[in-house]
C-alpha cells in the first residue's frame, strides 16, 4: 500500500521521537519500499537527534535492499559500534556484487 509506505516515509523524515523514526525505517525496509528508503538516505549524513539507532538501521535497510550510498567516507568518522559494524557490512556486500 503505497499510502502507508509515504506515511512511514513521513514518520522517519520528520518524527523527532527517535523510536518512532526507528520503526518507521525497519517497517519499510520490510516492506522492500526501496524509492522511500532511497529518500531517506540523507539522514545518514546528519548528526543525530538522540543516538545513532536511526543511523543504524538505515543502514542495515540500505545493505539489505542492496542500495548504493554515494559517500561512506563520513561515516567511517561516526563513533557507534552499531553503525560501524553495518558499514563493515555494505562494504562486504559492495565487495560481493
């Protein structure tokens, strides 16, 4: 239902409850709403509103649906362990294809 993908994708863009970002993020990457995780890529650029949780997620959807980041090199900087060990994970990915 494209409605309920553009609402999540709404949620994930704009909520500021992190949580609420968070399970919006892991509910599209489930749904394999690939064009809305593509939107909300930026976000990983940004510096996070309370911890790196939403970063993290975005992440492993991005890995999961196989998506291309156009600069990891900022994110190596990021100091989360989550975020990093996600990275590791693009980069085996990226090596893969």
């Amino acid at each position: 239902d494209a409605g309920l993908n553009d609402r999540l994708l709404n949620l994930a863009q704009s909520d500021l409850r992190e949580s609420i970002r968070h399970a919006a993020i892991r509910n599209l990457s489930a749904r394999k709403a690939i064009k809305h995780i593509e939107q909300l890529i930026p976000i990983l650029y940004a510096n996070p509103l309370a911890n790196w949780g939403v970063h993290t997620i975005l992440l492993a959807a991005c890995v999961d649906l196989g998506l291309t980041l156009p600069n990891i090199e900022p994110l190596t900087r990021i100091d989360s362990m989550c975020v990093q060990a996600e990275l590791a994970r693009y980069k085996a990915r990226q090596l893969n294809r």
